[in-house]
C-alpha cells in the first residue's frame, strides 16, 4: 500500500493530543481523513502535511 492509514490513538500518539482535539481537527477539516465501514482513518501523508503547514506557520 502507497499510503498508510492511521487509527485515532495512532494519531493521538504522534500528536500528543487528546482524542477531542484530534476530532476537532478532522471536524474542522484542517486533518483530513476518511471513514471506512464504522473505522475512522487518518492517512499518513495527510498528517505529515498536517504537521509541515503547523511548522510553516510557526515559522
């Protein structure tokens, strides 16, 4: 698979945020991810970008 699919606690995990907060992040689009059967997934590309647009705009 090109692209991994990271669960919730996974994210949370690499964050070191809370599960609302990692929630609210998907809610306001600003993590994209994606809903397979009743399983949320995050893609890792997408929290990589995530995390290099949080540096870009610390920066």
């Amino acid at each position: 698979m090109a692209d991994e699919l990271l669960t919730i606690p996974e994210v949370m995990a690499r964050l070191r945020l809370g599960r609302s907060t990692v929630y609210d992040l998907i809610r306001s689009r600003r993590l994209p991810s994606l809903t397979i059967g009743r399983a949320r997934r995050v893609p890792a590309r997408a929290l990589r970008d995530f995390i290099d647009d949080q540096i870009g705009e610390a920066a």
